[in-house]
C-alpha cells in the first residue's frame, strides 16, 4: 500500500473505484468494439488536420472576430455549456438511478460525484480542444496581435459558468417529446405515406434540442451585459443557435438513416424511395437556415467570401455525411471512417480552392446514392 | 406437389470472423406452421434475419417464392412478413405512422382492413395515435405483429413474437395465424422457446444447435407427442442436445 496515500484502503474511495472501473470499461470497450488501432491512428491522423487546418486557415478571422467579442465569445461557450450539461445531468443521473448499477450497494454521493464526472466532461473536452487549437495557433505564430489570451480566458470563464448554469437549470421533461396530439391525422385507413419517415429527421432534432430548454438559456444569456449592441448580441445568439441546430440536424439525419433502414429493410421498398423520404426535409432545412445564416454571419463582420465559403463547405459535408450514413446504414465502422475522410478532404479542398468542395461533394454523393440504389 | 414457398439451402452466416449458421438446409411450404426450437445463441434469430435479408449469408441462398433474397430483395420481400423485435420499433413514431409507412413500403392504397380489425381484437387502437416509446413491451410486440401481417404476406416470420403479451391478446394472434394457415394463404416461420405453443400450433419444428439443424419433428410426431405425452417433446430435445 505504499505511495497509495491510505486510498486503496478508503472504503468510499473503494466503492467510488467500482463505478470509475465500469466507467472506463464501458468507454474502452466501446471503442475497442467499433475501432480497431489503424483506425484510431486514421482518426487521429484525421483530427490533428482539421485542427491544423482549422489554426491555419480559419483561426486568425475567428480568433479576431470573437476577440471583437470577447464577452459574446463567453456567453456562446457559456450556452453550449449550459446546453451539454444539462442534457448530460439528465441522462446520466437516469443511468446511475435506473441503469444496470443501480441496485449496487452505493452511497447517493459516490452516484452524484460520477454524474457530476461524466457531466462536466463533453464541455470541458471542447474547452481543451479550443485552448490547444488557440496555443497552437500562437506557437505556429499564425496569430500574434495578443488577443489570443483574452479569447481562452472568455471561453473558460464561459465553460465554467455554462457548466455551473447548465447544472442547476431545471431538467428537461423526460421521455416522450411532444403531445401526440400533433402528430395525430386521425385518418387510419387513408391513403398509406412516407411522410411520417421524412418528418422524423426533424422530430429527432426537436427531442435532441428542445426549443424550450434553449429558450430557457437564451432568457439567461439576454440579462446578462455584453459587449456590443443589442442587436449584435442577438444576431450572436441566433446565428449560434442555428448552427447547432444545423449541426444536431445532420446527426438526426445519420441516426434515422440507421434506425430506419434496420427497421424497413425486411420490407420491399426502394432505396431510392426511402434515402428520398429521409433526405427531403433535411435538405431544405439545411439550405435555408445555412443560407441564413451566412447573411448573419455577414452582418456581424465576417468577410462576404470566407462567409459563403463556410456555408458551402457546411453544405458539402452534409450532403457527403447524409449519403454516406445512408448508404452505411449499419452505423458501421466503415461508415465512420469514411464520414472522417470525406469531411478532411473536403475541408482540404475548400482550403485549396474555394467554391469546388459543394461540387465535389454532390457528384460524391450522387454517385454513391446511384451505386446504392442500382445494388 | 407445391413448390416450397420457403427454400434455404447450404446456408452459413456468421458476424464478422464467428460463424453462427453452418449448412442449414430447410423448406417450408404454404399451408405449414413451422416452429425453429434451439437454446440461447444457437442461431435462431440470425437464421431469420437472413430470411428476412438483415444479414448476408456467407455462403448458401434463400429463395422466398422463388426469389433470392440476396439478387432479388424486392421481389422476395413482397412475399415476406417480418416481426421485429420490439426494441427496434421506432421511438419517436407513432402506432399510426409506422403502419402507413410499411403500407406504403408495400405500395398498399391503405392499411388492410384485416390488420386494423386485428389492432382492435388486440385493443391497441386507442395506443395507436402514441409514440412508440411509449408502449409497453407487450403493446410493442402487438405492433411488431401487425406490421408483419400488413399486405398479406406469404411467408410470416415471427421471433419470439409471443413474449410480453398478455395471455388474451396471444390466443388472439396465435389464432389469427392458424386462420390464415388454414386458408391456405401463408406459411408461418416462428423461433420460440414456448414447447407448449409448438404443440399446439406447429405442423413442423426442428431444433437448431450449434448453429445446426440437429433434428426436425414431422406432423405425425408431434401429433403422436400431443396426443400421447405431452412431456416428450421437452425429452426428446434434452436427447438431442446432450447427445451432440
């Protein structure tokens, strides 16, 4: 026992051990089941270029744009925080109450410290992740007008405080999403439809990000004092809103893609038929709200060009992601694989050449959807 | 002689390097109940997801009336009735929603009068405008049942379909399902652990080890052990299993 400092021996820290040990187990299990070790070299390979390109490319504009902001900057971060934390509180209070360690003999407080652990976790990962891109863009001197310290401090005070607000806001209503109400036709014996199929990307977006829990948050953020004018601050919180919208919206999209084609494969629809169904109202959506978008990103300063260009590369990514994740509709390790390549090549190319990625991306996954039916 | 709606031969499957399914060789004919017995991770249910086209087989075909599933999905699948497990029903639809879906996968003009009849024996329809994680497990594997039987399919593939559900409600399917046998309409291929429904119901059965087809009953021996001892199904598995 020596060097362990009398903690092996603790029978709190003991009974905590359980809980961290099947923490860890869970994660390396789960990522040992789904990735093998050239994989996760890919990936990693993969994650450092984004992150390069990102520093590269993107950094100094962002970093000048939100060291303009600096109090705007913390209450975004401050809200996404908010935002993870109160889903994470959620769903991992319910797993330790409900799951299958639930009937353990555990003191509430061994629980409460995990679900706090596991809580805090996805924001303050985003917050390393920020600080490494911001001491990354300052060693490779791409950026050097010192503005870089403040921006960390103003993301960190706003993880810190998104995590404390998010904790302590009230919990999102449990299970089941809306009313039935407004889904119901009454009309049962009509004339059958895939509507139902092509609304459910758009339902799963609404369970995933309530518009009341982000409506609770933005009430907080608006009584806080910012740095720019009113106007500014809300055309700030807008155009972060919408973007995680876009951004939970293409996820839904690759969960129902999944979901859907395991539940409707034994049935003889068409592929075509049924990634039309999942795609349609996602496609809209994505046009409209990006092409939003990019006209606030305008207004609040951003470079008309380097503006249209995001929004094109978002574009690109959706439409290379949501044909991939159809055409893998197992959630397989390929699928995965080739999401990350496909959004490192297309990032690469719009940083070679702007207004080439969409293109690129739309005869990728025209070709790829037409292979996929034709099989 | 009729030709078999259901044809398996020399099928192998596995998941990645495990092999679950080895030279399975089967038919089934219209007319039949046929019930597939077998211990936990025998292969039961990865037999019927090959049938059902969920996985791919290794090696081996699956001609569901006359059409391959794996060259020709669409074709074997007009044929196919398949009963999900209910855990992967989709949440955030409605009862409603997923019938029209698969009648429209079906290219049906409306939900088969003869399933919403089936919805109200089984006293789902007032469920039927909730989401489905909102069921139980019970009114789960009721709606698993119905969109298996949308369209009027052949060949009905139900695992386990009988679990969870309340003692009325399974005499209900089990004779909805005789009634459609009967007629000469459908087979019913069924994985289940409950001996008491195979000798009740089955015309044949067949008991799957090892990813194997160890033994198979004909009608005349399960009538004989229905009629006789109904115990000697139960003994005659433990034979097989301890003997292979």
């Amino acid at each position: 026992m020596r060097g362990t400092f009398g903690l092996q021996r603790n029978p709190a820290w003991l009974r905590r051990r359980v809980l961290l040990r099947a923490w860890r187990l869970e994660s390396v299990n789960r990522i040992r089941a789904r990735y093998s070790s050239w994989q996760l070299a890919t990936a990693l390979l993969g994650v450092t270029g984004v992150l390069a390109w990102l520093v590269t490319y993107w950094g100094p504009s962002f970093v000048s744009l939100a060291g303009r902001h600096l109090i705007s900057t913390g209450i975004v971060l401050a809200l996404q925080s908010a935002l993870l934390t109160n889903h994470g509180r959620k769903k991992w209070t319910e797993y330790y109450s409900q799951g299958w360690l639930a009937t353990l003999p555990l003191d509430r407080q061994d629980c409460k410290t995990l679900v706090a652990l596991r809580t805090c976790w996805p924001p303050t990962a985003v917050l390393i992740v920020i600080t490494v891109v911001l001491l990354a863009a300052v060693l490779s001197a791409r950026i050097t007008d010192g503005t870089v310290f403040p921006v960390a401090a103003s993301c960190a005070v706003g993880t810190c405080g998104g995590i404390l607000m998010g904790w302590w806001l009230p919990q999102r209503d449990p299970a089941i999403p809306l009313p039935a109400s407004s889904l119901v036709h009454g009309r049962l014996g009509g004339m059958p439809a895939l509507a139902a199929l092509s609304g459910w990307p758009i339902l799963q977006t609404k369970v995933w990000l309530r518009p009341r829990s982000i409506a609770r948050l933005m009430l907080v953020a608006l009584g806080l004092p910012m740095d720019v004018s009113g106007n500014a601050a809300v055309a700030i919180l807008w155009t972060f809103i919408v973007g995680l919208y876009l951004v939970v919206l293409l996820r839904a999209t690759i969960e129902v893609a999944g979901q859907g084609a395991n539940w409707l494969r034994p049935t003889p629809l068409s592929f075509a038929r049924f990634a039309w169904a999942v795609l349609r109202y996602p496609i809209l959506k994505q046009l409209l709200w990006s092409g939003l978008t990019t006209g606030m990103l305008v207004a609040l300063g951003m470079n008309p060009f380097e503006a249209l260009s995001l929004a094109e590369l978002w574009l690109a990514i959706f439409a290379a992601v949501s044909s991939i994740a159809l055409v893998h509709a197992h959630g397989s390790t390929q699928m995965r694989l080739k999401i990350l390549v496909s959004i490192c090549c297309l990032t690469a190319i719009e940083t070679v050449k702007h207004h080439i990625a969409l293109p690129c991306a739309l005869v990728f996954s025209g070709w790829q959807l037409n292979r996929a039916a034709r099989s | 002689m009729t030709e078999p709606l259901l044809q398996i031969s020399k099928l192998s499957a596995g998941y990645g390097i495990r092999r679950v399914l080895h030279g399975i060789d089967l038919e089934i004919s219209r007319g039949e109940w046929f019930s597939l017995l077998g211990p936990n991770g025998s292969g039961k249910s990865t037999l019927l997801r090959c049938v059902s086209g969920q996985v791919t087989p290794t090696s081996g075909t699956v001609l569901i009336g006359g059409a391959c599933v794996s060259r020709a999905p669409r074709d074997a699948k007009r044929l196919l009735g398949y009963a999900h497990p209910p855990e992967r029903l989709p949440g955030l639809l409605t009862g409603e929603q997923c019938l029209e879906i698969y009648a429209a996968a079906h290219d049906l003009p409306a939900i088969d009068p003869e399933v919403l009849d089936l919805a109200e024996d089984f006293r789902l329809r007032p469920f039927l405008n909730q989401f489905v994680d909102s069921y139980s497990l019970g009114t789960r594997q009721k709606l698993s049942a119905l969109l298996a039987l949308l369209g009027n399919p052949s060949l009905i593939v139900f695992d386990e379909a009988f679990n969870g559900l309340d003692p009325a409600s399974s005499l209900v399917l089990k004779h909805h399902l005789q009634e459609r046998i009967h007629s000469g309409r459908c087979a019913v291929l069924l994985a289940t652990h409950a001996l008491d429904t195979v000798l009740s119901y089955s015309s044949r059965a067949a008991l799957l080890l090892d990813g194997g087809l160890a033994r198979t009953w004909s009608q005349v021996e399960l009538d004989s052990m229905r009629t006789g001892n109904p115990g000697a199904l139960e003994v005659a598995m433990a034979q097989v299993a301890s003997a292979s």
